[in-house]
C-alpha cells in the first residue's frame, strides 16, 4: 500500500484502516479538463470501479481537481487531488 511517511502524523492517523475491506480499485479517465488561466490546473471526469474484499463491486463515477507542479530536477508531481464521488 501507498506510504504515508511525508504527511503529518494526524493524517497519517485518519487514513489508518481507511482501505480496509477493499481488495482492488480501478480508475477509468474519460474527460479531462485543462484550466485556461493555469496550464497545471486540470479536472477530471471518470468511473472508479471497486472490489471489495467480500467480492462485491461497487461502481461510480467520480470527478477529480487535479494541480499539478515541477521540481528542480523536471520531475512533475501532483500537488493537489480533490475527488468527489456520485455513486
């Protein structure tokens, strides 16, 4: 799973256990939106499709607002990720 090491301890905290119960997700990316005031702005529209460890799946779509940014050495990142679900 995802290390959490780079955050502060209270969100590390929150996300303890968080993806308990999941066995496998898979994102679908099927619109993508660029801001036209900042070139590493971008919204995302797409489905999630989760397995739960209990074999049911869960389907939904979500849409994302993604920024992105560069380091010193051209390595690009996501700086920021907020993702709001519709089941």
């Amino acid at each position: 799973m995802y290390q959490y090491s780079n955050y502060p301890p209270d969100i590390v905290e929150s996300r303890h256990g968080s993806w308990n119960g999941i066995q496998s997700r898979k994102h679908q990316m099927k619109q993508l939106y660029m801001s036209t005031s900042s070139a590493n702005e971008f919204v995302v529209l797409g489905g999630l499709e989760i397995l739960k460890s209990n074999g049911e799946r869960v389907a939904m779509r979500f849409c994302a607002a993604v920024a992105v940014e560069q380091n010193e050495e051209g390595t690009v990142r996501i700086a920021s990720y907020d993702a709001f679900a519709v089941r």
